[in-house]
C-alpha cells in the first residue's frame, strides 16, 4: 500500500531539505505548503493579500485554503503511488481531512517529527538571509557569505524575509507547540509518529528517516 509520509516540525528543523532527499530518493512528490502560499501570496487578489498578511504576521493560514490546495494537487497522477506532504497537517482537523483522504486514495499515512531546541531554531531561522536573484540561502550563524550583505553568486544584496524576524519567528513557534500538541498525540496513540534528532548531520538524519519509513505502519485505531 502507498504512503503518505508527513513531514513535521517546528519552523527551521530541516523538514523541507529532508522531505526534498526523500523525494530524490523514492521518486515520490514533494508538497510543501509553505512553498504554495508563498506564491500564493504574490498573486493580487484578495485571497493573495490575506495570505500575505497571515504569513507576515506569522498566522496560520486558515484550514479551508489549505485543504483545497491539498485536495487539488494530491488529485495530480503523480500522487497516485504517494507522496510526501511538507508543512501539512498543522492542526487536528486537518490531521481527520488528511485522515479521510487517504482513505479514499487507499494510502497508509505516517507521521515524521523532527525534534530541536529552540535556541536552535531562533539561529537558524533569525540567520537565513536569501538572494532575490537566485534564491541562494545564506545563514549569518553557520553559512555566512563571503562578502557581509552580499550574495557570493552574483554580488546581489541579501534579504530577510518577514516570516525571519525575531518577533515572527517566536509567534511561528508558539502557534506551531500550540496547534499541532493534540496532533503529536493522535499519532503517537495510533503508533504512526517517528521522532528524528534534528540536531544531527543532514546525512544520519536522512538515514534514520528512511529506516522509520520502511517499518511496518499500525492500523487507525
């Protein structure tokens, strides 16, 4: 039976690079909501402004928006041998939609969670500086540029995003410990969450992920 492997954690654990090696690896699509509202946001219109708001603001985006755009893009072809959702479920309602989805496609769903400390978190996430050119992402803590400010590819000014500030990104983290706490626990009852070190290389992380991922999945209870 396909998976449906979820990709959780808090802001900056390194879910979106390791649902990206999984992706490379199994050949199974990538869907990072994230990504998706981010371009969302760019559209005018005033569905675009609200999710521009909401993601500035560091608010959930509210579950109607988000259950269509999975609806949508799981009804893709590409989907139909399972797929890997980056940033979704956040909530348990989402958790029972994906819930009802997944059996309606007749896959198996199961809950990755990536754990690391906060502190942590606030360097990797405060830290990220992006190049508007080519999309290059720099970290003043632990990948710095060559040049302070400046993109090492092609000299362009580095920028921050407004998700990546202080304030922001603490009210990212606390929405995320605050929504997804009942979430953790319905999967860890129905024996279908698997907890990685965050705080490892990429590599070992990647390597226990394809470990937890091989074992048998528990039935719903």
């Amino acid at each position: 039976m396909a998976k449906i492997i979820v990709m959780m954690g808090p802001p900056g654990a390194g879910k979106g690079t390791q649902a990206r090696l999984l992706s490379e690896r199994c050949g199974l699509p990538q869907i990072s909501t994230g990504e998706i509202l981010r371009e969302m946001a760019k559209a005018d219109t005033p569905l675009g402004q609200k999710i521009k708001e909401d993601l500035e603001d560091g608010r959930l985006v509210g579950d109607d928006v988000l259950a269509d755009i999975i609806l949508k893009r799981t009804s893709q072809p590409d989907c139909e041998g399972g797929y890997i959702l980056d940033g979704y479920p956040r909530t348990l309602e989402q958790a029972r939609l994906l819930e009802n989805l997944a059996a309606s496609e007749g896959h198996e769903v199961r809950l990755i969670k990536i754990v690391i400390p906060r502190d942590l978190l606030m360097q990797r996430l405060t830290g990220r500086r992006i190049c508007p050119k080519d999309g290059e992402i720099y970290n003043i803590y632990f990948r710095p540029p060559r040049a302070k400010g400046l993109c090492d590819l092609d000299g362009a000014p580095l920028i921050q995003r407004a998700d990546d500030l202080a304030e922001t990104v603490l009210s990212r983290l606390e929405d995320y410990e605050r929504w997804t706490e009942p979430l953790i626990a319905y999967y860890k009852a129905t024996e279908r969450l698997t907890e990685l070190d965050g705080t490892l290389p990429v590599a070992e992380v990647f390597d226990t992920l394809l470990s937890a991922i091989a074992a048998p999945v528990a039935k719903v209870v």
